[in-house]
C-alpha cells in the first residue's frame, strides 16, 4: 500500500475531510491531495507531521512495514530512511559538510569511551 493511500485511509478513519487534516497539518488542501493520490511525495518533516498527528510510523506510512504503532524510538531502519531522505536534498557541497560533521561526532565518541 503506498503512502497516499494509508494517509487517505487513516484520515477517514478519523472521518476527517482533506480540508480539516490539511489545516491541522499546516499544509494546503491541494497538497494534501496530491499526497493521498501519489502525485506528490510529502517531504520528511511534512511526512513526520503526518505520522506524529496519526500516531503511527514513518516506516508505516511509507509502506514499508504493515505495523502502524507509534514508539518513541525510532527504529534503526526509520533513522536510515530518514538519513537518505535528507541526504539526497543536499549539494555536494554540503554532503561534504556533513561527512565532516559526521567524523567530528565520532572522534568526540571515541574520546569519551576512551575516558572510561
């Protein structure tokens, strides 16, 4: 099942109409329409807004997996998939930048086990 049709689905669950979920959401009626048909792929923070708002998964909504239960940890395959969402909205650049960001963190990781 893809995204727009478990966002349809569980916007009717609530017997909400697109306008209502829309303005709950922060976000246009037609662009919530776009979702629910597949025309349009919600970015991740709508797409957190979404998931946070029905109490479910972004694994969930995303299909990629049939469980809708909200945990306040994120799965260590929800983190991936929210990793490579961000990461292909950024320029060279800026991938770099990150790189960078990523092997400060683990040298301060180190730095700490190595305290111990």
């Amino acid at each position: 099942m893809a995204y727009g049709e478990r966002i349809s689905e569980l916007r009717t669950r609530l017997k909400l109409t697109q306008d209502e979920l829309a303005k709950r959401l922060g976000i246009t009626r037609a662009a919530l329409s776009h979702y629910e048909k597949d025309r349009r792929e919600p970015d991740y923070a709508t797409l957190q807004k979404i998931a946070d708002f029905f109490e479910v998964q972004v694994d969930y909504l995303l299909g990629r997996t049939d469980d809708p239960s909200s945990s306040n940890k994120q799965s260590s395959d929800e983190l991936t998939t929210i990793m490579y969402h961000k990461w292909d909205q950024l320029d060279e650049r800026r991938r770099k930048q990150a790189l960078k960001l990523i092997e400060i963190l683990e040298q301060e990781a180190d730095e700490e086990n190595n305290k111990d």
